[in-house]
C-alpha cells in the first residue's frame, strides 16, 4: 500500500498527473524530504507541500527533482508547463446533468413572448452584475485595509525606504522599487516568490513586487500600489502577448520567470 496521502479532488488531471510523477520519482531516489530538500536547494515543508497538491513545485524546483530521480528533464518540465497553465485557470469546475437547465417547450408562452423573454433575462444578467460590482469593491476595500496593516507590521524589519503614503481612507501604499539582480534573476525588494498566483482584487508586497518588475520590463502598471488592478492587469497582458505566453492576465510561475529574468526594456 502506498504511504502517500490522497490527493485533493479538486486539482486538475494535469496537475493531478505532475504531482504523481513527482511522487514517484522521490520514491524512486529513497529519499526524505530533508535529503531532498538538501539536493534541491527547496526546503522539506516545500516539497510536502508540492507532493500533496497544497501548492505548484516552481520549474527550478521540478528539474531539480528529475535529475535526482533520474528522469528526462525536457519531459517533466513539458508537463510542468501544462499543469501550470491549468492552475493558473483555476481548479476545474465538474456540473452534474441534474444541474443543466430544462428545455422549455416550444408551445410554451415563453416561446410565444420572445420579447418579454429577452427582457427578464437582461434585468436579471444586470442584477447579477450589479452585485457582483458591489461584492468586488467590497472584498478589494478589505484588502486593502489588510495590507496596511501587513505593512505596518514588515515596516519593523523591511530595509529604510523612502516614506510610503498612508492615509486613513482607503488610499493605496505607494510602494518604493529597490531594484537588483542576484542569480541572473531581478527582485525588487518586497518579495521573493516565484509562483505566488496573482489577479484581479489581490493586495500587499506581492503585487507591489510584480508591478516593479513590470516597469523595469518595459509594460508600465502605473502607480506602484500593491492593488492589482485593471491597469496592472493589462500591463500583465502585454508583457504575457510579447513574450509569447497565455494571454490571461494573471501572473502565474510562467509570468514570474518571465518577470524575474527578462531583459530591461
């Protein structure tokens, strides 16, 4: 019998797939988590993490792991690389048949009122909006009010910065770029993730970090404001668009390396 957990139903065949693969190869090595985090360079918690489906194993981290079990790198990293574009999209979403909506007659009145039909529904698709507007501006202001007060809390340990602005209103951090290369990779001082999936609505260090290295690409977010919205989605979109990568606005570990070791424009 196998010692490994189950892993999560919700996780996509494909990256269902990595994570077996990857499970297998440490199999293969005998090793612990500890010897393979000492010949991989990532640490014991990471690979639980990656083996159990809580998290996607960065690139590095999975040719790493081919080589130590033997494997065909080119191989693994090609599945990689789908299983990363189906966990940027989101864990997919099965509907049971008793969900699909029931065929109306055709000598229903519905049919006979085609224009009362199309009505109803464009009240309804529009209330659905509405909410769904009230509901995002809701979830962005609380955001908001929490990387302040994250801020608050790194201040004490972050290196002296020029002075951010915060004000008591829900009025974003003006973030300070400290831009350096270490590893032929580019950092900015507000966070070191390399796989941390960022979109629309998220807040703090993270999407600071990502709009720097959006600037110094040449794709321009505007204000270096942690917030991740529309004008830093689409500076996400053409950074993705020039460098021939899924076009979905969302920075995923493809994007990160893109963003960590693209050349300044």
């Amino acid at each position: 019998m196998s010692r490994w957990k189950a892993l999560p139903a919700e996780l996509h065949p494909h990256v269902h797939q990595l994570v077996v693969r990857l499970r297998r190869l440490k199999d293969h090595s005998e090793l612990s988590t500890r010897q393979l985090a000492a010949k991989t360079g990532y640490s014991a918690k990471s690979w639980q993490r990656y083996l159990n489906g809580g998290s996607l194993p960065p690139r590095e981290a999975v040719e790493a792991m081919a080589r130590v079990g033997g494997d065909d790198p080119d191989r693994l990293l090609a599945l990689h690389e789908i299983a990363a574009q189906r966990w940027a999209e989101g864990r997919a979403v099965t509907t049971d048949a008793a969900g699909d909506p029931a065929a109306t007659p055709a000598d229903s009145p519905v049919e006979r009122q085609p224009h009362r039909r199309h009505l109803r529904i464009a009240v309804a698709v529009g209330a659905v909006v509405t909410v769904l507007s009230v509901s995002a501006v809701f979830v962005l202001a609380v955001r908001l009010t929490d990387a302040r007060a994250q801020l608050a809390r790194d201040r004490g340990d972050a290196l002296p910065t020029s002075p951010a602005t915060v004000s008591a209103s829900l009025v974003p951090v003006i973030y300070t770029c400290r831009l350096q290369q270490r590893d032929g990779r580019w950092y900015a001082g507000l966070s070191r993730t390399r796989d941390l999936l960022l979109s629309n609505t998220h807040v703090g260090l993270e999407v600071a970090e990502a709009q720097c290295l959006l600037r110094r690409a040449g794709s321009p977010p505007g204000e270096i404001d942690g917030v991740f919205g529309p004008k830093t989605r689409r500076a996400v979109e053409r950074l993705q668009k020039r460098n021939g990568l899924i076009v979905n606005g969302v920075i995923d570990p493809p994007t990160w390396q893109t963003l960590r070791e693209a050349d300044p424009q």
